[in-house]
C-alpha cells in the first residue's frame, strides 16, 4: 500500500531544514511528526511540535532570510516541499490559497503571544517576591 | 436591477450535477468559503456513480495523474492525498524513443506526482487495495456538509429564474445556483438544449485507456515508480504513456481520434514491448475505456445562477485535467462566495480564470506542433535525447530539455511558461549543438 506514499520520508533524528540555511520552500506533514528546535550555542531548545497535516518552514516562503530553526524527525515521518515559485504563482492567481496558511500563523501568533505572556508573568514573580514572604522570615 | 440580489445567503441553495472531481472540489470550496464568512448553505451533489464499485459503475474515466502543481496545491489547501488513493507516487519518468529511452528524474528526489484510479479500480480487479480517487474527494465534501443525491437528472426547467432540477425518483428541487460538472463523457448535455443558455460544448477528441494486470511485483520490477512517455513515429499519436499503478498498469494514448489501427501499431511497437514480461499478450486487456476529452473551450460557461466548471467548460489541452477543474472550481466558489451568481459575476470574476487556461492551450498547440515534428525526425530525436542523457549525468542545475519535457509531459507547469524556457538562448544553443552533432556525428 506504502506505494502511493508522497513525498520524502525521513527517519528518526534526521534533519529536514537546518538553522541558518538559505530556504526556497516550505513543507506539509503527510504522516508522523517532526519538532522544531533552536541551536543555541551551547544547547538546543526545542519551540514546537508539528504533526500530520501541519506545515513548517512558511517562512521562507514570504521572506528572504535564512531559516531560523532546525527541524527534525520525530520518528519516521514523511514530508512533501511546496516550492515558493509554485506556491507565490498560485497566490497571486487565487489569494485565497493563502487562507489557510493565514489561518495557521494566526493561531501560532496567539499560542506564542499566550508563552510570552506566561514567561512574563514567571519572570514578574521571580524578580518581585511577595512581601508576606518577608514577613514569614 | 435584479442581477444585484443575485447572492448567496444563509439558507441559500445550491445545486451540483456530477460529483468527480470538479464536482468535489467546488463543493469543498464553497462549504469552506462559505464557513469562513458565516454563511449557512445547503448543498447537494446529484452523482449516481457509486465510487466502491470497480469498473464503470464508479470509473470516470482518465488516464489518472496527479500532477505535482496539483498535489502541492492540494496539500497546501489542507488536502492529503493519502497512501490508501494514490496507487503509486511517481518520482520520475522514462522517455521512449527508437533511438533509445532517458530516465529523468524529479529535481528534489521526492514522489510528488500521484498515479490514482478514478474509481477503485478496473472491471476484474479481485481485491479492492485502494480507495477510489473520487470516491475520497466525495467524502471530504459530505464531511463539510455536502448531501449525495445518487440520482442522475432527467430534466432542469426554470422557476421564478432559478433553476429546478428532477432527477427519476426524486421530487423536484429549487436551487439558487446550478454548478455543473458533468463532465463530456455522458448524456447530460441534453438537459440544457431547451434553457435557451448562451453555453455551447468544447469540440472533442476520442482518446484511449486500458489497464493490464501485472501485479505488485511485476510492476515494481519493470515499470517502477516512473511514467514511462513515448515519443513514436506514429500518425496522429500526440502522447502515450504506460502509468504504473498498485497492480495494474495502465496505458493512456491521446491524439486525434485514437482507434483501433492506431493502438495495434502503438501496442505492437518494440518500444512498448519492451515494458512488458516477455511474449505478454498486448491485444487482451483487463478494462477498457475510449473516453473524448475536449479539445476546445465552451462557448460561455456561465449565465446567471449558472456555471459549468470542469472538462464540460474549460480543461487543459491534453494533461492535467484535474488540475484545471481544481483551477476552475476554485474561481467559480470564490465568485459565488464573494462577488454573486449573474452572468456579470462570473464573466467578471470566473472567466478570467478559464481565459488564461484557453490562452495557455494555444501555447500548448504550438508546443505539440513542435513535439509532432521532433516524432517525426529521427536526428531531432537523437539530439532530444543526446541533450537530456547529458543534462541527466551533469546532475547540475541547468536542466533545461529535462524540465521542459518534464513539464510537458506531466503538466506540471503551465505551456506558455515552458515555451518561454525553449526560447532561452543557452536552450537553444545546446539544442542546435545537439542537433548538429546528431547529424554529423
């Protein structure tokens, strides 16, 4: 049945897209599940986790800079590329291929502003501790 | 004055005749369109075709190839083409010639195109493995709110301006817009003859599909997981191709009205002999079809609270059929959704669509012109060949005959952009080179 599988398949651990490259396309998850991580310089922070049906790598599709994160295979996972040139040409002959991609950015623009409000918040309460602390000591 | 109230609006009813792809793809569109803007529709597909029955009770008829444009749009609209509908992924096709044959392989290595049957598959198949290709698109349309009428339509009349469709059990239903999507391979055209429409048929051409059962194996062994295109000196033959599908290959010839001559001198060929198991018998096969495909556009494929959208209307001259009914389908929900349902509407903002696909085939004529002329001589073959094999070796980026064959033959990009490749001057001084060589070499 795996005949009519589409796209490329990539194994556990094996990188997609890596941090700092040049990109000229984007990606949609057929089966299985990559995570996006930011190479520090002495560590890796993993940002998300992206599954079936989800897309990554969209910003290279709008912008001209490198890729700003490292994307890995989650176990075997199979992706197919969208080229820019393909994608850009049919936007322009149907905008509303763009829904959906609109769709997306717009629910992760209110799931980080959800992480940076929670981290500020964390951030607050450390460098103010609660004065009945005090009053304990 | 009237033309103005011609909206969509909550309660708002539509009507879809023929439920393949365009079908499908139009009712998908709106029911989304329609979500997205709060607007509640109701919507029926009339389709008697029953998509889990093998052979013509749930085949529409095509050489099934989904083109890489295709499969990326799809994916990127939220539609996955799963493993259980797509029969094969295609990452790569062979062309044949008596000069010799060149693998080209696709550019990033992945299987981007998809080898599907209509239906779930041909007339004597034992075990349905796959899921029929319309079959899978139906089902995402019901998923959004779309109703099956397995009924075929006997008669449309017209009250109060809309359109009242009978199909033989049913009572009649109103609709505020008839999308039609018939396809040209059925009787449907005579529903219209008395609705006084500015519309006219697309001119056509019989074309030819059959289907050998070879077996996973077998398949895998000879034809793998490439096209295999023919270029052969054979009157009238524009294109053949040998797919590769789950079991079954299937050989699709398109030209001027294939017949019987033709496909013995095409089958009897060593070149297609070849890419069978030895002493295989090329005159039985397993299912058979010789479905028209249009040739030309309608003459006006839309009129108030009407839109014929698909091969009925406008399609791609000879490749990527439903590639062009997700195209046309695509612009006609868009106008409904936002623009309204005159005939203002849709010349405004349906037909600029189907225009650049009519203009695009013109391309597309000069470039089967030029493929007829390059079948017809044997030194412009060789250097066709010659070009591609070393572009192929080189592994580098400038693949300029492999790409426009590539494109030609899968349809995967549009005729005029890969006209404008073979006026390139480095493509034309490597083909000149070639074609040089190929007559003193």
């Amino acid at each position: 049945m795996d005949t009519g599988a589409l796209g490329k398949v990539y194994q556990n651990g094996e990188v997609i897209v890596r941090q700092g490259e040049v990109g000229d396309c984007m990606f949609v998850i057929q089966e299985g599940e990559v995570e996006i991580i930011a190479e520090m310089e002495d560590c890796e922070v993993r940002l998300a986790v992206r599954k079936e049906g989800d897309f990554f790598g969209e910003m290279a599709i709008f912008e001209r800079d490198v890729r700003m994160a490292t994307v890995r295979a989650l176990g075997e996972v199979r992706v197919l590329t969208v080229d820019k040139k393909n994608f850009l040409r049919r936007i322009h002959e149907d905008p509303s291929l763009a829904f959906r991609l609109v769709e997306t950015m717009s629910s992760r623009i209110r799931e980080l502003s959800e992480e940076v409000a929670q981290h500020k918040e964390t951030r607050e309460q450390i460098e103010e501790p609660d004065p009945c602390d005090d009053q304990i000591e | 004055m009237e033309n103005q109230n011609l909206k969509l609006d909550d309660g708002s009813r539509i009507g879809v005749i023929g439920g393949g792809p365009a079908g499908s793809f139009f009712s998908i569109f709106v029911l989304d369109m329609a979500r997205r803007m709060g607007i509640d529709l109701h919507l029926d597909i009339y389709e008697p075709r029953d998509y889990t029955s093998p052979g013509p009770k749930g085949c529409n008829m095509c050489g099934g190839i989904i083109s890489e444009t295709l499969v990326q749009n799809l994916a990127t609209e939220g539609i996955n083409l799963p493993p259980s509908v797509v029969q094969r992924g295609i990452d790569s096709y062979v062309m044949h010639m008596d000069v010799g044959s060149v693998r080209i392989d696709t550019p990033l290595q992945e299987k981007r195109i998809g080898a599907v049957h209509r239906g779930p598959g041909p007339r004597d198949v034992k075990e349905i493995k796959w899921a029929s290709f319309d079959g899978h698109l139906q089902s995402l349309a019901i998923g959004r709110g779309a109703n099956i009428v397995k009924e075929r339509v006997s008669e449309i009349g017209r009250v109060d301006g809309k359109f009242q469709i009978k199909s033989r059990s049913g009572s009649p239903e109103t609709y505020d817009l008839l999308a039609v999507a018939t396809g040209i391979n059925t009787g449907a055209m005579r529903l219209f003859e008395n609705l006084d429409l500015p519309f006219e048929p697309p001119s056509t051409t019989k074309t030819f599909i059959c289907e050998f059962f070879l077996g996973l194996d077998q398949i895998e062994q000879i034809l793998g997981s490439s096209m295999h295109v023919f270029l052969l000196d054979l009157p009238r033959l524009e294109f053949a191709a040998i797919i590769p599908k789950g079991d079954y290959a299937s050989v699709c010839m398109l030209g001027d009205e294939i017949d019987k001559e033709l496909i013995e001198s095409f089958m009897g060929s060593n070149e297609v002999k070849d890419r069978f198991p030895p002493q295989w018998n090329l005159k039985v096969f397993n299912c058979q079809c010789s479905p028209r495909i249009a040739m030309t556009s309608a003459r006006q494929p839309f009129d108030d609270r009407i839109v014929f959208i698909g091969d009925i209307g406008v399609t791609r001259l000879y490749k990527d059929g439903i590639g062009a009914a997700y195209r046309v389908a695509k612009a006609a929900a868009t106008t409904v959704i936002f623009q309204g349902l005159s005939g203002e509407d849709f010349k405004e903002h349906y037909w600029p669509t189907c225009r650049n696909i009519e203009i695009d085939n013109s391309i597309g004529k000069i470039i089967f012109m030029v493929t007829e002329l390059i079948q017809k001589s044997k030194i412009a073959r060789r250097a066709v060949l010659r070009m591609t094999a070393a572009e192929q070796k080189e592994d580098g980026p400038q693949m300029r005959m492999s790409t426009v064959l590539w494109d030609t033959f899968t349809g995967s990009a549009p005729y005029r952009e890969i006209f404008l490749r073979t006026l390139h001057p480095v493509f034309l001084l490597r083909l000149f080179g070639n074609l040089a060589r190929s007559l003193f070499g």
